[in-house]
C-alpha cells in the first residue's frame, strides 16, 4: 500500500516536473564584455535559481563589445542582450531589430583616458594622435558626437584596433595616446597610472545618453513576452539585492568566470552602482527609462549619424516591463 502511495506521488511530482521543464524558455543572454563587477547581479541570480524559477533557462555569453551585442540581438541569434543605448540606437536606424526593457547605467559610463606626460592636456589635444579601441567598442561608435560636440573633426585622430583588455596596456606601452574605458573599471586605470593620469568623463562635454541596456529581439518579445517579463523582475530583484549586499554577488561572479579577483570587482561594483543611481532609478523604477532622456537620446543619434530608417524612439525602449516598486536602495 505504502508503495503504491509513494510510487503515484513520484509520478505526480515527475508530472509536474516534466510540465516545468516543458514550460522553460531558453534564453542566451549575450553580455556587452567579458564578465567583471558590473555582470554580477545576473550570475547571482542564476546561481541562487531565481531565474529558473521564473521558467527561464539562461545562458550567459562573453561578449565582445556593444556593437556586437546589439548586432546578435538584432538578428535573433541571441534573444537578449547587454549593450550600450547609444550604440543599440545607431543599430536600429540600419534596421537591427530589438526593443530596450531595462535600462542598467542611468548615467553614461564613458570615459577617456590618456598620460598626461605625452603632452595632452584635454580633448582639444586629441588631434593628430590616436586612439586605442576594439572595432566594437561602444565609444568608437559615438566618437563623432563627442568630437563634434567640443568642436574638433572626428576624422582628426587615427583609431588603433585593440582587445578590450589590452587598453590600459597599451596606453602605458604607447602603442596609442588615447583609450576609453567605462567607468566602472576607473579605479584600475587610477591605480596603475596614479599621478599621470588624464581623464575626462564624456557627460562633463553635455554627451550624457543612456548607456548599458538589456535589449530583446524583437521577434522573441511578441513570442515570449512573458518569459521576458519574468527576465526583467528577476534581474531588477537581483539588482537591488547586489546593491544592498554586494559580497554575495561578487561571490557568484568569481566562482562563474576564473581569473576573477573579488576584491577588484567589488570596487568595480561600487562604481556600477554609482551609474545606475539616478532620481529615476530611486523614485519610478530600478532601470525605467525616462521619456525626456530618451528624446534627447534620439535627437543626438539623429544628429550626429546617418539613419537608414528613422523611428520612433518609444516604439524602441518601453518600461513595460519594470516594477516601479523595486527601485535602487538609497542609503
């Protein structure tokens, strides 16, 4: 009898197993870089379950750089993406097909770096020298802007390809004058450059656009629009947790990706959590885009590039999808 009890439990739970596992949506998420600090909320989540939980099998990949990111998405060989807004919305005006859900970095992470012993004082000086970055690196692609912006010609500097990270490498050996970074690695170009440092972050010259967003093809989101819902509460969860409780995060990071060293990727964490805080992020949303910003967003990507297809910017990045109860912790 106690058998044939436990034997018919086993299938129910078998059932109901197979049912979930059946239900579960295959989601690769392609990141804008090789995983660091600012990735660690999503490899938390993964490993404490929450995404399974919500019916997603997720599989994170490496990537090489926000064009890329946005360039996969686009096409649907990956069904969501990290990258760069700016970047994404220069994609879209060639026809890449993707819509923004969340926004991660409230405040635009450029950054340009460069000795101050080569004799460059600011960006007025960059002229004539040359700059080391990846072909798909996010402040390659909104070069022109910037460098129209403070008045100099964007064709004024010889571009140097490198890997990403192979910049500060470089800039200390000389193979190039100039590199950008993102903000969130700040403390090792300050700690490995010290005094010789020259910096400037692209928002002191007015250039302030959004920048890290989770994108989704488009074709995924009208089949899978649920599964997408579920992926943005889950990571707006594991965003506020990360602030409130870095350690833990950091944690999951390093154990997911060798070469990590946690010390270094909680200080990069704590700069990511300076680019996420806005009013914004702490009064209407972790990750809700505001309408005025992303006019503003467009009318600088008008401006400054070609677009094959001119659009509609909220027909592009909906809030949707965020829980205005979850917004980032104010201390």
């Amino acid at each position: 009898m106690k058998r044939g009890v436990i034997a018919a439990s086993f299938a129910v739970l078998l059932s109901a197993t197979t049912a979930q596992a059946a239900d579960e949506v295959e989601i690769d998420f392609v990141l804008n870089w090789i995983a660091g600090g600012d990735h660690a909320p999503y490899y938390y989540a993964k490993e404490q379950g929450w995404y399974e939980e919500a019916g997603i099998d997720l599989n994170i990949e490496q990537g090489k750089g926000s064009q890329m990111a946005v360039q996969r998405t686009g096409i649907g060989q990956t069904q969501l993406g990290l990258a760069d807004l700016g970047t994404a919305l220069i994609a879209k005006g060639k026809g890449a097909d993707f819509v923004a859900v969340m926004n991660i970095y409230a405040n635009s992470p450029y950054g340009m770096y460069w000795l101050k012993s080569s004799g460059i004082k600011d960006v007025k000086d960059f002229p004539g020298h040359s700059i080391g970055n990846p072909p798909s690196d996010a402040a390659r692609a909104m070069w022109p802007a910037l460098a129209k912006a403070v008045g100099i010609d964007p064709d004024s500097v010889k571009w140097v390809n490198v890997q990403p990270n192979a910049k500060l490498a470089g800039l200390k050996s000389g193979a190039f004058d100039v590199t950008s970074s993102f903000y969130n690695i700040h403390h090792i170009f300050q700690r490995e450059l010290g005094d010789d440092m020259g910096f400037f972050a692209w928002k002191e010259y007015g250039i302030n656009p959004y920048g890290n967003s989770i994108i989704v093809n488009g074709e995924f989101l009208k089949e899978h629009p649920e599964a997408v819902k579920n992926f943005v509460a889950v990571t707006q969860r594991a965003f506020k947790f990360c602030v409130e409780s870095p350690e833990p995060c950091v944690d999951a990071l390093v154990a997911a990706n060798s070469g990590l060293q946690k010390d270094n990727e909680l200080q990069n964490w704590a700069l990511v959590v300076e680019l996420l805080t806005d009013e914004t992020s702490t009064t209407k949303g972790l990750g809700y885009f505001d309408e005025d910003r992303l006019k503003a967003d467009y009318e600088l990507t008008e401006t400054y590039f070609e677009l094959d297809q001119p659009f509609d910017i909220m027909d592009v990045v909906t809030n949707e999808y965020i829980d205005p109860s979850i917004t980032v912790p104010t201390k």
